[in-house]
C-alpha cells in the first residue's frame, strides 16, 4: 500500500502552535483505514525517531500521527530558555491537541493510543482519552530513582543532587546534548521531572489531588510492552506505573529479547526500522484490534 506524510501544524488550548506530521495509507481499491494511531514521543525524543514505524504503520493500513512537543525539536522557535512549559502542560495542551486532531478527521475508525516512555506516563491527563480504543505504551514506567535499573540506580543521586541543577542554572535550559543525558529540555520540565523522579509515586505523589484523581478514575484498556533489557527502567518501576492507573483492562507484558529472536532491545529500541519484521508485527500489531 502506497502512503503519504504531510506536515501539520496543531494548536493547543492556548494558542500554542506545535508541529506534527500526518501519515496516511493511499486507500488502493477503497479499502478503509484500519485505525489512526497517535505516537507521543519518550522524554527529548523528536518525532523524527518515529518516521520508520510511521512509514510502516501505514503500509500495515493505519493513518497516523507524529508531533513534537513546545520547545521540541520543530515545535522549537525561540531560544530554549524563554519556555515556561513543563509536562503537566504537554500532556494537557500539547497531547490533548495532537488527540483532538484525530477526533476531528473524517475517519471514522479506531483511535489507538501509542506512547513511548513518557508518552505512556502521564495520558490520563489528556482530553478526551477515554475516546481512543485502547493506549499502548513501550517501555513507560515511573522514573522512581530507587527503582531504576542498576546501572542508571547508581548515577541517579549525582545527576539529579548536582549535574542536573548546576547546568539548568547555568545555561538557563537543560543541556542536555551537551552533557550526553536525556536532551535538551526547558527549564520547568527537568526540575518537574527531577521531583517527580525522587518521589516514590512519581507525578501522582508531587501533583495536585486533580492529576492523582484522574489517575485513578481513568478507565481505557491498556497494554503496556516492556523488555527486560531496559538499561534505564526496572521491571519495578513498569509495575509502579502501572498501579497508578485506575484501569480495570490493563496488561503489563515484560519480553526478554531472546523471545522475539533478539539479543538487544533497551529502552529506546523498539522503535528502530531494524525491527520492522519481528518485533513490530509480533508485539504491536495484535495490539491494534
């Protein structure tokens, strides 16, 4: 199935404009579209990450949906430092945009939920989610700093007491392509993120009682896909996560790489073209029904 990809632009509740990319199968012989799929990106991930599975998607019958958050990547038009948005503001404004864009196309079918480590953190917080037919998420659990993987466990206390405040203060942003760690992000987002990652409830135990409350009352069927190569995440902290929500239909399916035929899959590997004929059918698009 041949496809297209335009470039779109969203505006958020509050004039913002975002940028995004619309993806759509070339409907060869009418045949329907089977189900429209917004991907929200892992924390500094631009939706350029995203294309390959896009592409992909499309060709499997799906229209779907890229963006890049305010001060992200194309959503950037003014010097990092001048933004004051944090993540509750992306999920309620830039995610809610991204999902209404969705509702208001002509398709009529199947609107599927695909998040991407922090983009399968906080979609309770989006308008209008209960709409879709079921959110999936890779690798997103809480980034409960005592619960990391090992690894990341043992640098956790040095970035978040002394690397991570000393150059957002410095640079007035967090640079974090400088330094090697996350991305560049806006101030409000890394020191949000930072006392979110020291709480043992993540963003439900340092928020307002409204973000913990729709937390608990979301109901929409869940899957979520994690790996147990996951150099950044325990299993621990996908089962925390997975508490938070209030969901009745939810499924947390934990993969070792050698059950897909792999060696190596991590936090951010799903999503690489390399796994176009293994991973993606066998583990997405059961999901996509």
């Amino acid at each position: 199935m041949s496809k297209t990809m335009q470039a779109i632009t969203l505006t958020t509740k509050n004039n913002i404009n975002i940028q995004g990319y619309w993806f759509t199968p070339k409907e060869v012989g009418k045949k329907p579209i089977k189900g429209k799929v917004v991907i929200a990106s892992a924390m500094g991930v631009a939706q350029a990450y995203y294309q390959p599975i896009a592409h992909w998607l499309t060709e499997q019958g799906y229209s779907v949906l890229t963006f890049d958050c305010s001060g992200m990547a194309q959503s950037k038009d003014k010097h990092l430092k001048e933004y004051q948005n944090n993540i509750i503001d992306w999920a309620t404004q830039d995610y809610s945009a991204a999902l209404q864009f969705m509702l208001n196309t002509d398709s009529a079918s199947p609107i599927y939920w695909l998040g991407h480590s922090l983009g399968g953190q906080v979609f309770p917080l989006v308008d209008n989610i209960e709409q879709v037919s079921k959110v999936i998420t890779v690798s997103s659990g809480t980034g409960y700093w005592k619960h990391n993987a090992p690894a990341l466990r043992r640098k956790a206390p040095f970035f978040w007491y002394f690397i991570m405040p000393i150059a957002t203060s410095l640079f007035g942003y967090f640079p974090g392509k400088k330094i090697g760690m996350v991305g560049d992000l806006p101030k409000q987002v890394i020191y949000q993120w930072r006392r979110w990652c020291l709480h043992p409830e993540y963003c439900v135990g340092v928020e307002s009682e409204s973000v913990k409350t729709k937390f608990q009352q979301i109901n929409v069927p869940l899957v979520s896909i994690s790996f147990t190569d996951d150099e950044m995440l325990s299993l621990t902290n996908m089962h925390d996560l997975h508490a938070l929500f209030g969901i009745e239909n939810k499924e947390l399916k934990n993969v070792h790489p050698s059950d897909v035929g792999e060696k190596r899959i991590g936090h951010l590997g799903f999503f690489r073209e390399k796994f176009k004929d293994n991973l993606w059918p066998r583990l997405l698009l059961n999901e996509l029904q």
